[in-house]
C-alpha cells in the first residue's frame, strides 16, 4: 500500500532532520491557539465565586441560578455545532478570531449589566463563543502536530483550560473582598481581557495545513507543513499523506494498487484533488455520512460520543460550577472558606493535567484513561460518604467538610490525568480529515449539552436525592465508564491522522 511505504519513509532513521526547530514551532502554534481554552477555562470558573455575589445583590432564587450558570454550558453546544461549519468554511483560524470576538461582547455586557436579563444575555453570548472554543482548539492543534509529540500538544488546550479554570477561582477569591456592587461585575468583564490576549495570539499563528489541502492551496499547506516538519522531504511525504486523504474514496482505491515514487505520489495526488469536486467535504454530504453513517464511522461515533457521555455524566461540572455551594452544604461556614477550598482543586486540576501531559506519548491514551475511571470512581465514594458524615453526631460530622474537600480534589485530579485531556484529543485523532471538523463539533456539542443539562438540574437532583445520593449516582457511573474504556477506546499513540483515519 502507498500510505503505507511513505508512512514507512517519515519514520525511516536515515531521514535526518535538518537544523530548523519544527518542535518549537508546533509548540509555539499550540500554545498560542491554546488561548482559547485560557479564556473558556476563566469564563466557567470564575461563576462559581461571582454567583455567590450576584445572588446577594440581585436577590436571585435557586432556579435562577441554576440557569444563570448553566446557560453558558448549553448555549455552548450552539457554538459547538456552528463552529465545525465554519472552520471548514472559513478556516480553523478566523473561528477562533470569531470566538474571541463573541466573548469579549459577552463578558463585556456581564461587567456592565446591572439586571438578571442583562447579565443573562451576556452569558448566552460568552456561552455561544465557549462552544466555538471548545471545539476549534484541540481540532487546530491536532493538524499542527506530529505523532509523536500530538499527545503532548492536544493536551495543552485541556492544560489552558484548567489553568483558566484555576485563574476564575483565583480571580473571585482576590476580588471578593470588594464591595459586592464591584467584584463580581470584574470578575466576569476580566474574560473579555483574555479574549483579547486570544485575538492577538492567534493572529500570529498559520492557518491548519489540513484546512488549506481541502481548500486546495497546496502550496500554502506545503509552507506550513515545511515548519513543523524536522525536512523538507519529510513535509512532502505528509503533503501527499493528507492529499490522498482528502481526495474521494475511488481515487484513493486507485493509488493504493500501484507502487509510486514520492514525487509521483505527490504529483498524482495534487492533481485529483485540483480536478476533483470533493462533494464528500461539502457540509451536507459530511453531515449525511455523521447522521447515516456507514459501520466505520459508526464505530468511531460510538467512541467519540461515547467518551463525551461519560466524560460530563460522571459529575465534573458539578464541581467546577457548585464547589462553594457544596462545601457549604459540607460545613464550612464562610465564603472565604469556599472559595479558598475551591481554588485549592482548581490547583489541583492544573497540576494533574500536566503530569498527564507527561505520559500521553509514552503511556497511551487507554492506561491513563482506566486509572482515571477507577480513581474518579473511589473519589465520588468518599465525597458521597462525606454528606453521610452529617447524620451521625457532632464528632462524626466534623470530618464531613475535610472528607468533601478530599473526594473533591481526588476526583478532579483522576479526571485531569485522564477524562479531562482525553475527550478532545480522541475525537480529534480518530475522525478522517473529510469529517474531523464537525465530527469533533458534534461531539462536543454533545459534551457541551450533557455539561449545561447536569448544571441545570444538579440542585434540584440534589434536593431529591440528597447530597449523598447523588454522589453515589456519579460514582455508578464512572464504574460503567471503565467498562466503556476498556472494550471500545482504541489506542492512538505514535500514528499520524492519515493513519488513524
């Protein structure tokens, strides 16, 4: 098979890399698109703290709340959705500026606002441009990266995010001791800052080589390609690599059943794409293969959304949006104390991810993901023993705010090894490049929809279930999703895209 031969030749030794740092550049692409995730990390973050002050001005009931947070996470799964359209029609980089564009008019209305309407539009505007984010990162970084360091690479929009994240909690615990007419209106208006410094980055970066070979522009992805690849002939075998991907499926039959020479390759491949119409790339012909998909891509659907499932129903929003009002619930009594508690698994989200970061190409993708469902199993027991705590005694209830705090931070660190990098990169590895845009938008809309459903209903769950009922329901299912890891994910370390599709 040619895709074979020449994924033979980009890892054959005798290729010696010249002296241009590919890796640095790729790096500095990832990180600069990564941004975006800095910018959705602080504007989900950073309610948990403001709503705390927003509820003592605006005198909001529970209900009120509970949209107030959750409208951001469902509005998202519109951005979602969209966003796969237009980074296929106008590219992974102008999405991302349009993104930024949204968020700065969101945050900018919640700063200002001086109602519940207002502030409320404002978080359905910031949540429309979190969904564009949420997709378009981890999608841009995919096509930037090599195999061997793309692990690594995608998992830096999950490290942005917690780092977000951690900067929102950080932010409404600085700002809190301000009047309460002031702090929560800068904790929210800060975002638009962050979607400034994303506007800036991003105008830095090059457009996805992949975007540009379905666009065509093959000598523009070949530039690309040329500085994050270690030579030039390595970014010529990956030129024509993602060509023949790209091209339609009869072409590629075609080429498979001759041997070619790379230039020959290259050239071929280049000139059906140029003549071909790609009717298969157009958005209706990619939404008909996701929505009647064939058992290939079914496969792949079922592993991609699958992984969302589980990634938002084992509770983890529950945590980023509810920590205070859970530690509250938990005795402690102040709102410094929350907050203080709730930057600490802010923290420790940050510092998990990273040391997952660390292993992504070397251990893989499935052994993180197990130890990640097993540990964030045994933590949801001890945060759901924690709220049991409360029913015996004085003595026993003492231990319920510590044990609250240590299932908490427990849980989000397994999940940050795992769950929280793993969604993103999965889904951007395992779709082929035709459907890889709204493939990854689809699936995370659903992550963005099960997120918003979760934070809409979780205090009136909790209030049926009680605290502890539905901790123990979280803890089911994260053992059921380390059945789903065990029998569907596949492992993806050290192949390319092309490879995987």
């Amino acid at each position: 098979m040619v895709m074979e031969q020449r994924q033979a030749l980009i890892r054959n030794e005798d290729i010696a890399p010249d002296k241009r740092n590919s890796n640095y550049a790729s790096l500095g692409y990832a990180l600069l698109a990564s941004l975006s995730s800095v910018m959705t990390g602080y504007c989900c973050g950073v309610m948990s703290g403001a709503v705390l002050f927003i509820e003592e001005e605006l005198r909001i009931n529970a209900t009120q709340v509970e949209v107030l947070v959750g409208s951001l996470v469902i509005v998202s799964v519109v951005g979602g959705l969209i966003s796969g359209f237009l980074a296929d029609a106008i590219g992974r980089r102008k999405t991302m500026l349009v993104a930024a564009a949204i968020v700065l008019f969101g945050c900018g209305i919640m700063g200002l606002s001086y109602s519940y309407p207002l502030l409320l539009l404002g978080r359905i505007l910031t949540g429309i441009g979190i969904g564009f984010s949420y997709v378009i990162a981890p999608l841009y970084v995919a096509e930037v990266s090599s195999p061997a360091s793309r692990g690594m690479l995608i998992s830096f929009p999950e490290i942005m995010l917690n780092a977000g994240i951690l900067l929102g909690y950080v932010s409404s615990f600085c700002l809190s001791g301000l009047s309460v007419t002031i702090n929560w209106r800068l904790m929210l208006g800060l975002g638009g800052l962050l979607a400034l410094f994303l506007a800036g980055g991003v105008l830095t970066i090059p457009e996805s080589p992949r975007w540009l070979v379905l666009q065509r522009r093959t000598e523009e992805a070949l530039s690309v390609l040329m500085m994050i690849c270690s030579n030039d002939e390595e970014a010529e075998l990956r030129l024509a690599e993602i060509i023949l991907s790209a091209e339609p499926k009869k072409s590629q039959q075609q080429n498979s059943s001759s041997v070619l020479s790379v230039e020959t390759c290259l050239t071929c491949a280049t000139d059906q794409l140029e003549s071909a119409k790609l009717n298969d790339n157009e958005g209706a012909g990619v939404w008909m293969e996701l929505l009647c998909p064939s058992p290939k891509i079914r496969k792949i659907l079922f592993a991609a959304l699958g992984l969302q499932f589980f990634q938002q129903t084992s509770g983890i929003a529950v945590l980023l949006y509810y920590a205070p009002s859970i530690f509250s619930k938990a005795g402690f009594n102040s709102k410094s104390g929350d907050l203080g508690a709730t930057m600490t698994i802010g923290l420790a989200k940050t510092v998990f991810v990273l040391i997952a970061t660390c292993y992504l190409d070397k251990s893989g993708r499935r052994p993180l993901l197990l130890i990640s469902s097993f540990g964030m199993t045994a933590s949801m027991l001890v945060l759901a023993s924690s709220f049991l705590l409360l029913n015996f005694g004085t003595t026993a209830t003492g231990f319920a705010a510590p044990f609250a705090v240590l299932g908490s931070i427990s849980f989000v660190s397994f999940f940050s090894m795992g769950f929280g990098p793993m969604s993103g990169l999965l889904a951007s590895e395992i779709f082929p490049l035709r459907l890889r845009a709204q493939g990854v938008s689809l699936s995370m809309a659903l992550n963005r929809l099960l997120s918003g459903i979760i934070s809409l209903t979780f205090l009136s769950i909790m209030h049926a279930l009680s605290p502890a009922g539905t901790f123990f329901l979280f803890a089911g299912v994260s053992t059921i999703a380390t059945v789903f890891v065990y029998l569907v994910i596949p492992e993806t370390k050290g192949r390319s895209l092309e490879e995987l599709s």
